[in-house]
C-alpha cells in the first residue's frame, strides 16, 4: 500500500488527484495540505511514502517545504507538481531532490505511472 500525501491549495485539485488515485486499491490518500507548512507538519505526523507537492502555495511555497521534508522525513519521496514553466520546475525538482516531477496539465495521464515508476526506487 503506497501512502500518498496531497499538497495543493486549491481543494478543487486536491479532490481530482483523489479522485484520480481512488481508482487504485494500492493507494492509500492518508492526508492533505493546502500550504507548505501543513504539508510539513502533515509529513512528519503521517510519514507518508509519496508527497505530491505543489510549487505556488501561500505562507510557504512548495520548494521551501520539500527541502524541510527531505530533511526531516528523509523516507518521504517527494513529487512536484505544478503548472509553473517545466525548464524551473525541472531546475527545481533537482535543487530539492525530489523523486520526479509532473505537469497539473499531464495528471490524468503521467501521474500514476510515476507512482508505479517510485516503487520501484
């Protein structure tokens, strides 16, 4: 059972990755966040396998939140999601370690492959 945390201030979105993910027994949503402090505070209560971290959040942005969540939840890997141009988020991804990165534009398509793809890390 893969536990996946959702991180996105827009609930609307939080609600089509659920959706999105419900299709799989395998998938266990076992929190969400709508900033990148509840994101870290979530992370360290939850311990989740897989957080999909949004970049563009209000009070902490999910760049700064993925740096404190692979420092202190190392086992937590981490995937950006984001609508921000890909050559940043890409720059991104790498600046904080994260396990892979995925365009809100390509969800339907690419994020539960990636999924598969981190058990496999």
């Amino acid at each position: 059972m893969l536990r996946i945390l959702i991180v996105d201030d827009h609930e609307l979105l939080r609600k089509n990755i659920r959706r999105l993910l419900s299709t799989r027994l395998d998938f266990l949503i076992c929190g969400e966040a709508e900033d990148g402090i509840q994101a870290v505070d979530k992370a360290k209560t939850l311990r989740p396998d897989v957080i999909l971290m949004d970049v563009s959040m209000p009070r902490m942005d999910g760049v700064q939140a993925a740096r404190i969540v692979r420092r202190e939840v190392p086992e937590s890997k981490v995937v950006i999601v984001s609508q921000n141009d890909r050559a940043i988020v890409a720059r991104q991804t790498n600046e904080v370690r994260a396990a892979a990165f995925v365009a809100k534009s390509d969800l339907a398509e690419q994020l539960i492959p990636t999924l598969d793809g981190l058990t496999d890390i």
